[in-house]
C-alpha cells in the first residue's frame, strides 16, 4: 500500500480542475482580468430605439390605450409591449429594464385634477367625527386591568 505522498497521482477529476482551476491555467490573465463581467449573456428584448418608443407610449397616460385610470403597472406596461412590439417579457424582467433606464416606482406628486379641497375640508368636519369614536379621557383609575383602582 502506497501513501499519496510516495509517488501515487490521485486525479480529482475533470469537474474539481474546472472549478478551481479555469482561470489560472490560462497563460497571461490575472484573476481581475478572469473574473470581471464581460457584460449581459443575450442581448436587450427592447433597445435604445425601441425603449424611447416606449417611453413615448408611456407618456401619453394608459387612458390612451385603454385603462379606466391613471395608473401604470407593471402587467400593462407588459401587455402594453406584447401589443406595440410583439415582444414577451415578465413582470420582474420589465421592472429590472425600468430601472436600468432611471425609472422607480412612486407615488404621483399631484393631486387629482377632480378634487375639491373645499368640499373635502367639509366632509372631515361634518362626517369624520361621526365616524370615528370619541377617545376616551384621562381621568382616575389605574393601568392595571386585573386589579382597577389599585393605587
């Protein structure tokens, strides 16, 4: 019986050397330059020109494509590209591609171009009150609810 360090080759195999070793046995290339990203492996659903097509269709509101409200998803924004392009993409894919182009999620800034400031003023005095519950005052007793008026 030999011992591995008597001269005995133990081969750990072609998948242990591709795994440690795919970078360093090629002549002339550091670790930095092995490992850096050369980029996305396939190539944009939608490019520059057709992401500013996009954009243009997003800026004339979903009104203007058919949607009751205000309101971009991103599951119209996927049918809205299955309709103008015939391309198919998923929700995460579209919210990834938005990103990388400087949009976020948010919040609209404004108001409603419908809304009444005078008539809602009115309505939180005159019926809030009525539906919230008056809240209780401070007054005698004690914080302990097995035993009241302990103190």
């Amino acid at each position: 019986m030999t011992t591995a360090g008597e001269g005995m080759h133990i081969d750990a195999g072609p998948a242990v050397r591709r795994r440690t070793g795919q970078y360093g046995d090629r002549e002339g290339v550091t670790d930095q330059r092995a490992v850096r990203s050369r980029g996305p492996v396939s190539r944009p659903k939608l490019d520059d020109r057709l992401f500013a097509v996009l954009e243009e269709e997003l800026a004339k509101g979903p009104l203007a494509h058919g949607w009751p409200d205000q309101r971009w998803t991103l599951a119209r924004i996927k049918t809205l590209i299955g309709r103008r392009f015939h391309k198919s993409m998923t929700l995460s894919g579209i919210s990834q591609m938005l990103r990388r182009r400087g949009w976020s999620h948010q919040v609209p800034a404004r108001r409603a171009v419908e809304r009444d400031d005078a008539a809602v003023a009115g309505r939180v005095k005159s019926v809030w009150p009525h539906l919230e519950p008056a809240r209780r005052r401070s007054g005698p007793g004690s914080s302990s609810r097995t035993r009241p008026d302990s103190r």
